[in-house]
C-alpha cells in the first residue's frame, strides 16, 4: 500500500508557498484585490488569464498565503479598492486608490512591465512585501 502512494508521489510537480504582506496600507476601509501571475501579458491586470490567482482580503490583512504553486516565474499586482468597487479608481487617468506590485518597482507614467515586478519560486516557500503606494 505504501509503495502505490510513493508511486503516484514520483513525478508529481513540486508545490510551493507564497507568502505576500502588504506595508503603508493606509487604512482597513475596503479590500485588496490581490492577482498573482506569471503571464506577462496579463500582468498587471489579470483579466484574461485563466491561470491566475486572484483574491480579495480586508484591507486590515497583513499577509496572503498561496499554496501549492508550481515552481516558476511570478508577479503580484494589488490595488486598495478602499470604497469595495472591484476596480481601481482613477481621475485623469491617476489612481485615486492604492496600489502595489511584487519587488516594489519604481513607478513612472503606467504600471511597470512584468519583468520589473517578476520574481523566481524556485524553493519550498517565498514571501514578497508589497508596498502600497498612494497619489492622491
């Protein structure tokens, strides 16, 4: 019996842990509507990508578990939907909410590209600490 259960276990992906906590929340009033991707094309979004990993916490949430994550590439794309909307709001194209990406790249005009934000799960477990970043 053991040997059928060690056998199904032999080539079976190695799953991993992602840990995620998010810094300069700047209150617990809504939730944070978390993506983690690693389709460059949908980052930062995540919009139509059907392997992505969305969740939305409270806003008072100081870290995120993902579990079982194959090994690879991945970014993180949070905003802080404060009035609960399920979108970032903007005025003149500038976010009025906040926001944050895995690795805490520098921000211009746009969000960054996904290589900016890109980090490695290549062991067990992985933590990122996003930064949330406000403008108005």
């Amino acid at each position: 019996m053991l040997g059928a259960a060690a056998l199904l276990t032999i080539g079976a992906a190695p799953a991993a842990r992602l840990d995620v906590s998010f810094d300069h929340v700047r209150s617990a009033k809504g939730m944070l509507r978390v993506c983690l991707t690693g389709d460059p094309k949908n980052f930062p979004t995540c919009i139509d990508d059907h392997n992505a990993t969305k969740r939305s916490v409270p806003a008072s949430t100081a870290t995120l578990r993902f579990d079982g994550l194959p090994r690879g590439g991945y970014a993180v794309a949070v905003i802080h939907d404060e009035n609960d909307n399920r979108k970032l709001d903007t005025f003149a194209g500038i976010p009025r909410e906040g926001f944050g990406f895995s690795r805490n790249p520098t921000i211009g005009f746009g969000p960054p590209r996904f290589a900016a934000a890109r980090f490695a799960i290549d062991s067990d477990a992985e933590a990122q600490q996003v930064r949330l970043r406000y403008i108005l």
